[in-house]
C-alpha cells in the first residue's frame, strides 16, 4: 500500500508524519549483535511494507500588480515571476528534503514529489496519480466558523479524495486553536 503523507510547514503537518512513522512504518529490528532477529512470518496480505511518499503542494503563483500612481497598475515583470517560481521550487526542495531527513533517521525510506496547485486539489490529484491506497494530511484545529470562512484542506480531501484518508488532529491542549469542544482523542 501506497500512504501519501501531506507535509508543509505547518505544526499540523509535523504531527501527521510523526503520527504516520509511530503507527503506520517500523523499521527493521536488529539484535544487539547487529544480526537481524528472527522475524514472525506475516500473512501474506501484510507481506510488502507499505510505500511512504512525502508529498508537497506548492501555490500557484498569480499575476502580481503593482500600483504606479492613481488610477494605474502595471503587472509584475516576467523575471520578477520566475525568480519568485525558483524560491517557491527551492523552499519546497528544502522541506521535502527536512522531511525525508526525518524519516530516513527514523529507519524509513521515503520518496518525495512535488505538486503544484490550490492545495486541496492538489493533493487529491497527487493522491489518485499516486495509487495511494491513503492520504494523511494534518489539521490545524480551526473551529466550525473559521473553517468555514478559512476553508479545510483537510475537509475537502475527505469529501473528495480517491482513497481513504486519514486526518490527524491536534492534542487537545493545542492552545488557541479551539474547535467548538469537538475533539476527539486518536
């Protein structure tokens, strides 16, 4: 099974991957002497590990105006565009690579991908081009007035990922992000 983890910035997204290598990945375990231990023969069905991809949706870049006086704009040069697609590419290169970091020290191979897009979309798009069999993405908490003004990544891919998806909520003690006492622990 393909598991697509959602991974940003964001605290949320931090807790969704630790979530994902703690229940879903456990490296090889290997004796004191360095040899492997004996492993319990699995089913069949549990087999092959499950594939982790780490999967980074980066925003679309809009046309940018800049006033020049009353009444006028003019749209941001062509270069302008490209040097801010270079560092949006970068800053992702740098979090996809933190994140593989993360798990290859936790004993886990991870491939990381790309996308580029409104970031719901995205992912459900990344997702079904994938295979993946799930998709993890964090939650920032907000309540049921600020998600609907804010919008939900999250929400939005329940409604309408290909694969069954998994949402990873804050503890409950996450401060001032409150959702209304609607939490529910994992």
């Amino acid at each position: 099974m393909k598991v697509l983890v959602a991974v940003d910035d964001s605290r949320g997204s931090h807790r969704a991957l630790s979530w994902v290598l703690d229940h879903l990945f456990f490296p090889a375990a290997t004796g004191d002497g360095g040899e492997e231990e004996e492993q319990v023969p699995r089913p069949d069905h549990e087999a092959a590990a499950p594939e982790l991809v780490l999967v980074h949706a980066m925003e679309p870049l809009h046309h940018v105006m800049f006033p020049v006086g009353p009444g006028s704009a003019v749209y941001g040069a062509a270069s302008m565009m490209e040097a801010v697609r270079a560092a949006q590419a970068e800053n992702a290169r740098n979090l996809l690579v933190r994140a593989r970091l993360i798990c290859e020290r936790r004993g886990v191979a991870a491939a990381t991908v790309a996308v580029e897009g409104e970031p719901r979309e995205a992912l459900c798009r990344a997702a079904e081009d994938a295979g993946a069999g799930l998709l993890v993405v964090g939650s920032r908490g907000l309540g049921a007035i600020k998600r609907a003004f804010l919008g939900s990544v999250s929400d939005y891919c329940a409604h309408r990922a290909s694969c069954p998806i998994m949402v990873v909520k804050p503890p409950p003690d996450a401060g001032d992000e409150d959702d209304g006492g609607h939490r529910t622990s994992n």
